[in-house]
C-alpha cells in the first residue's frame, strides 16, 4: 500500500527534503507545478501548511508534516508521533513597547488582537480571562498595532527581526513550535507495517537517542 | 419575502437514495444485532440533563421541563439504557442483551463526517461479564461489517485497566496531569506524555512505560512487549492477561486479521474499566464506531452489574458504503398504472399490490 504524504510547499519544505533525502526516502524534484507527485514508495500532496492537518485527518493523505503552531490553529483529530527538530519559531504576543504590555503590566479590559492564528489567540486570552476582539487577517500582521488596528498580535517569530522593523516587541511567548510529522488514526491500523516502517526511517534520520532524550526532558 | 431554505447548522436531512441506502445500512446492522439474542430497546428523545455522562455536559441541547427541571435531548444512548435497565426494567433478569438504532444530538460544529446530529446503531450488555462477553461483542462488532460488505476493516483494542495503574504508579496524582498524559497518548505525543509527567515521582517502569506506549510500536502493540516494560506493575499485567486470553480465544476463531491491538487507546477512562476498542475501515479517516467495557455505570442507576456494549456510527458507516459502491438498491422499477377509467386504475393497482408488486399511480384515463 503507497503511503501519501502531504506537505506544504513553505518554510518547512528544505528541511523536509533533506530529512527524507537522508533516509533514502524518495522526494520529488522541485521543479514541477504538479500538486500530486509519486516518488518512490511514497505519493506526495503539495498544499497550504494549514490544511495539513486537515488532509491528513480526514484520511486523504496517510501522514503529513507541518508546523506545530498550524496544528495548535487547527485543533485537527491527528496523531503527532514525532517532532522532527526543524523548523523551529515561537508563537509570541507583540505589542508596541510604549503599551507596556507583559511582565506583570496591565492589560485593557477590551484587547484587540491582530493575528492570523484565531483559535490560539482566543484561547491564549481566555486562559488569562481577557475579552478579546480577534481581527483576523491573512498576513503583514506586523504592521496592525502603529496603524491602530490592533492592541497587539499574536504570531509566529523566527529571527524577531520583523518585529523590531516594525516597532514591535514580544511581550509573552505562547509556544515554541517545530515541525511535526502527524498521521492519520486509521491509517496508523490499517497500514500499520508501512507506518511503522516510515516512523523508524525517520527517527533514525534524527537518531533516536535524541528523541528518547528529548522525552526524558520532557522538552 | 420568500422564507429561509437553510436548514441550522448541524441539522441532518436525508432524502431519495440517501435515505434508502441509509435504511438498507440499518436494516442490515440492526439484523446482525437481532441475530445474537438481542431485543430492541426505544429510549425516549429527551431526559433530564443529569442522566447524561457529566464529559457530554458541554454538548447537550438543553431545555426547561414544565417543572422546572433541565431537560436534554440525547446526546448517546449508553446512559439512557442503563438508566431504564435500572428503573422500567429492574424486574426483568439480567443479563440484558438490548440494541439501539436512532439519532442523538451533540452541540458541536460538524466534523469528520458527522453533523451535531447523527444516528448511532449500538447493543449494551447489560450483566455480561467476563472474556466472553467481551467476545460477544467483539463477533457482533465483526460480523456488522462483513454483513456491510467492508472488505477491509480492523478493530484496535485495548484495555482500560492498562493505563490506569500506570497513571497511577506513575505517581500523576492530579486529575490535570491525568488528563494531560492521557490526552498525550491518544494523539500518540511522546513529548506531551513526557511534558505530563513532568514532576511525577512514581516509580520509572510506569514513567517509561507510559512514554513507551506513545512511541514505541512494539510495547503499544505487542502483548509480549508491554509485558516486560510494565514487569511489576500487576494491575497493568492483569490486564494484559485479560487481553491476552481474548487475543487467543480470537486467534482460535480465526479472527486474527481483524484485530490489533493498540494499547493507547483510552476512549475516556472515566467510564470504561476493562476492554475498549475502535473500529476502522479501509476508505475513511475516521473511526466507524467503538465500545468498552463499563462496570461501574449501572452502579449510579442504583442497580450494580457488569456491562459491555458496543456502537457504530450510521454517519459514518454509509459515507463509507457509498465510496466503496455498496447497498445499491435492488429494487425492480416500478410498474406504471393507468386504466380506461380512474375506477380501473385503482382496482388494477391494487390487483398489483396484492401480488406484491410496486406501482407508480397514473390515476387519470
């Protein structure tokens, strides 16, 4: 049975490459416009990074990798047997420092939160018993707080140099995020050999003995 | 103005071959289920909100009795049944072998197949106890889907009493922990789990043990695997021998491609205390259905006695029967009435009728 694989043609892309291409997994070549594309054992799906989940939950794809933070945005029915170490960002709060927001400073009684991560947000505010108004926009997040469209935002940093560019700090971290391999629950039973069998390609790209640390940690 | 056609969100309606391909489903379940001894129990729509199991309590569909009191439409049948074996049914003598088949309503937006109304088709047994009632169940659960015609489907099965003493080793004394490391393992999160135990100070076998289960494929599924990672542990390895003896008594059936084990799976362990199981199909994302074992629920209705029970959801079961082309209606088309006079048309329709036949009424000369 050839697993299908769906990825997102994104920021996790060279490291996905260069994972499966380590374990001689196959992985098709970068330069097609075919959204469907079968290389070696595996059949690959190239799709947004937020319907990752989606795919895979509804079984169309078998396994998937995305990023954390899209899995934490789309609350999918997934199994994420594996952190695959790349791809590593933090989804933060950002405010104008002149707000004062964080350690410990008060918070208005009606925040207004730019972000493209709605559900993280809400529930992030709603943990500390805020209100919020959640504007929801599809990018250039950055730019919402100095045009008085937002109290702050909520988002992925990488470098944080976007933030600073645009007058913006990180006031709170909300998760560290990397990349995760999720699968299918009925696909992890029904092809229960070649799941196995691609789980163990996998850790042993990463090695293992990093993997089991990580859990000793509880990192 | 013209008025709305929109049905609410989350409303189900089936109409034409839909509806025909979802009777046919049921029909067929519903005879597997009469065919093991079981009798058809028809719980009523609504109840008082308390009856319902306390994890749904978010979900319900509530609504003021005349009374005063909190009523909900049923959001599963499992409490219902029990309730009733307790009260209406108290003088009939267990055990209780009875099936279900109706809609039931969930607050929640529509998801992986299933509307906030969907129709579930499930047996309780009521008083069964020990392995063999467990593979009572388990047949019934299989023959359902061979009566279906899915060729290819598989029931993961595991055991509550697996995890419970390892929470409990583990040294996770709060319900959040619990929860957390549970929650961990039925996404099969190793970090998570990790994360949970963070801070526990039980003993390493059941740390390990409960990390192992989400990341190591041979202890989740392999009796003989977990049974040395849990060495010690005696209530887990109870367990395990319980599911051992079902493995093979399974194995004797010749039954073993239909099943696997997974030894993750929880399915809420509030509620059920010894097997629980899932069942999957070749074709869909989801889980088709599942049961356990629950032997404390009919201790709350006042009247104490083992269970098992198991259900499939209809849902689900004809999204997959349509992807795999099956329950086509064998029907012969209609033969169309229309005599000299209106008089005639109705008297030759009826000499059809009575012969058994379906007819399309012309009715007019």
């Amino acid at each position: 049975m050839r697993l299908t694989v769906a990825l997102s043609k994104g920021r996790l892309m060279a490291g996905t490459e260069a994972l499966f291409s380590s374990v001689g997994l196959g992985f098709p070549p970068q330069d097609t416009r075919r959204l469907i594309v079968e290389a070696g054992d595996l059949r690959f799906l190239f799709i947004k990074d937020m319907d990752v989940p989606v795919y895979v939950e509804y079984g169309v794809a078998d396994v998937g990798v995305c990023g954390s933070d899209v899995l934490l945005e789309a609350g999918s029915d997934v199994l994420v047997p594996l952190d695959l170490g790349y791809g590593r960002c933090r989804m933060v709060v950002a405010a104008p420092p002149e707000r004062g927001f964080g350690g410990g400073g008060e918070w208005p009684p009606a925040l207004r939160v730019a972000t493209k991560y709605a559900r993280v947000a809400r529930e992030f505010f709603e943990g500390r018993g805020l209100s919020t108004e959640i504007v929801a926009l599809q990018g250039s997040v950055e730019i919402a707080p100095s045009l008085g469209l937002s109290d702050c935002i909520v988002d992925m940093v990488e470098t944080g140099r976007t933030l600073r560019e645009n007058g913006l700090v990180v006031v709170e971290e909300i998760a560290a995020t990397s990349a995760r391999l999720v699968v299918n629950r009925a696909s992890d039973h029904l092809n229960r050999t070649g799941i196995a069998a691609l789980l163990d390609r996998l850790k042993a790209g990463l090695g293992v003995a990093a993997t089991l640390q990580n859990v000793d940690r509880g990192a | 103005m013209r008025a709305r056609l929109q049905l609410p969100q989350g409303a189900s309606c089936f109409a034409l071959e839909e509806a025909r391909r979802r009777r046919a489903i049921e029909a067929r379940v519903v005879s597997v289920f009469g065919g093991w001894g079981y009798q058809e129990i028809i719980p009523p729509l609504f109840d008082e909100a308390v009856t319902f199991d306390p994890s749904l309590a978010s979900k319900l569909y509530t609504f003021t009795g005349r009374e005063g009191t909190t009523l909900a439409l049923r959001p599963d049948f499992t409490s219902l049944v029990a309730k009733i074996a307790a009260g209406r049914l108290a003088h009939v003598e267990a055990p209780l072998r009875l099936y279900y088949s109706g809609e039931v309503v969930r607050y929640e937006p529509p998801r992986a197949g299933r509307q906030s109304e969907f129709h579930q088709m499930g047996l309780e047994f009521l008083g069964g106890e020990g392995p063999a009632a467990d593979l009572e169940i388990l047949a019934i659960a299989i023959e359902c889907l061979e009566a279906l015609g899915v060729a290819e489907f598989v029931l993961a099965i595991g055991h509550a009493g697996v995890l419970t003493p390892l929470l409990d080793e583990a040294g996770l004394t709060s319900d959040d922990s619990r929860r957390a490391a549970v929650e961990g393992l039925g996404r099969r999160d190793p970090k998570a789990v990790g994360q949970a135990l963070e801070g526990a100070r039980g003993s390493e076998t059941a740390r390990r043990g409960l990390v192992g289960l989400a990341h190591d494929h041979g202890i989740r599924q392999s009796l003989d695997a977990s049974r040395a990672a849990f060495a010690g542990i005696d209530r887990a390895l109870l367990a395990l021998s319980e599911l051992d003896l079902i493995i093979e008594a399974l194995n004797e059936a010749g039954l073993q491609g239909r099943v696997t084990i997974d030894l993750s799976e929880s399915r809420g362990l509030d509620y059920y205390t010894g097997l629980v199981f899932r069942i999957y199909g070749r074709g869909l994302g989801f889980d088709l259905g599942g049961g356990g074992r629950y032997d404390s629920l009919l201790g709350r209705f006042g009247r104490p006695m083992k269970a098992i029970g198991f259900m499939l959801s209809l849902d689900r079961l004809a999204l997959l029967v349509e992807r795999l082309g099956g329950a086509a209606s064998d029907e012969a088309p209609a033969a169309s009435v229309q005599g000299p006079t209106l008089g005639d048309s109705v008297r030759d329709a009826r000499v059809l009728r009575a012969r058994g036949e379906r007819v399309l009424f012309g009715g007019r000369p």
